[in-house]
C-alpha cells in the first residue's frame, strides 16, 4: 500500500471491525446476567456503537466519491463495508428484539450461540486486519475457513435450537418472538461468512 489513501481504506475497514467486535461484547454483558430493567441503557449505548460504526462507513463512502484510483475496485470496497456494517446491524437488532418483545428470561440455549458468534467476531477481524496486507499474507485462508466452520456450526445450533423451541413450547407469541431472536443471531454468523466470502473473492480478482 504505498498510497497514504490505500491505507485508510484499509485502516477503515478495521475500524468498522473493532465496533462490530464492541457490539458482540455488549450483547454478550447483555445476556451475561440478564436483566429486562438493563436494557434500555444497553441498547442506548448499543445505538452509539451503530451510529459512530454507521459515520465511519459514510467517511469512507465520501473519500471514494473523491478518489482518483482506489486499492481494490470500488464495488468491492462499498461491498466489503456494507457486509462489516452489517455485523454491528445486526446485533442491534437482537438488541432490539428482547427490548420490543420484553423478553424477561433468556433460553439456556441461546448462551452456546452467542459464546460462538464472540470467537466469529473475534476471527472475522483478524481476518480483515490480514486483508490489509493480502498480497503478501499467508494466513488469510486460515481465517477464512475458521469463519466458515464456525457458521456451519451455528447453523446445527440453530436448527436444533427451532426444534427444541417448538418442542418444549407450546405459547405461540413467545415460538415467534424466540424465533426471530435465534434467526437474528444466525444473521450475525452469515454476516461474519459474507465478509469472509467478499475478502476471498476480491483476493481473487487481485491475484
């Protein structure tokens, strides 16, 4: 990267990382211990997390609309941020779906799925760090087929966590409102497997 632009797009796809990697430690401190009065406080600062994660992605979006040459095709560096945008969204919205839906206790099985989604965070920013440095890293597909692994095994969790769900419960209003909780946080692994999938297929094209 011998461009002084190149790099902040870099350094800017990492910075949307960290907040991602921040909302998935403030939905496990909601979940750890749980607590409905919480929650609105949690999600205020949830909602922060959102917004200064949401100007970075529009700071970047206001530098390609400048720029001359850009490090990776402009397509791929819009979609790469969109995909890292979405794994704060999202987590927002599990937020946001115990507050609207006034969950007062937390199904047991839900914990596994969230101590999971922590490590996929965790390895999708080690991924994008890596990525600034792609042409010359060794490590990228490591990442790459962690973050992989890691999605399949949530999706086993999600399909025996539905089951269960419909087994053990027979009130309808809470079936829907715990499925949607579950589809939500399956949304936020699919989203660390789409910035793996977007890394690997400009890497790629870059080849």
């Amino acid at each position: 990267m011998s461009r002084k632009s190149d790099k902040f797009y870099f350094d800017t796809f990492i910075e949307c990382g960290e907040y991602a990697v921040k909302g998935v430690k403030l939905l496990n401190k909601t979940f750890d211990h749980y607590h409905p009065s919480r929650l609105h406080d949690l999600i205020e600062e949830m909602h922060t997390l959102e917004h200064e994660a949401d100007s970075l992605k529009h700071k970047m979006t206001q530098e390609l609309a400048r720029a001359f040459v850009t490090p990776i095709e402009r397509e791929d560096i819009v979609e790469l941020a969109h995909h890292i945008d979405n794994m704060v969204d999202n987590i927002e919205d599990v937020m946001m779906r115990l507050y609207c839906d006034d969950i007062t206790e937390i199904r047991e099985d839900v914990y596994p799925v969230v101590s999971l989604l922590m490590d996929n965070y965790d390895e999708t920013l080690k991924l994008i760090k890596e990525f600034a440095d792609y042409k010359h890293s060794k490590n990228l597909k490591e990442h790459i087929i962690k973050i992989n692994g890691m999605e399949g095994e949530a999706d086993l969790m999600f399909i025996e966590n539905m089951r269960r769900l419909h087994k053990e419960v027979s009130d309808p209003i809470q079936i829907i409102v715990w499925r949607d909780i579950y589809t939500y946080l399956e949304r936020c692994h699919d989203d660390c497997e789409d910035v793996a999938a977007n890394i690997e297929m400009i890497i790629l094209k870059n080849s």
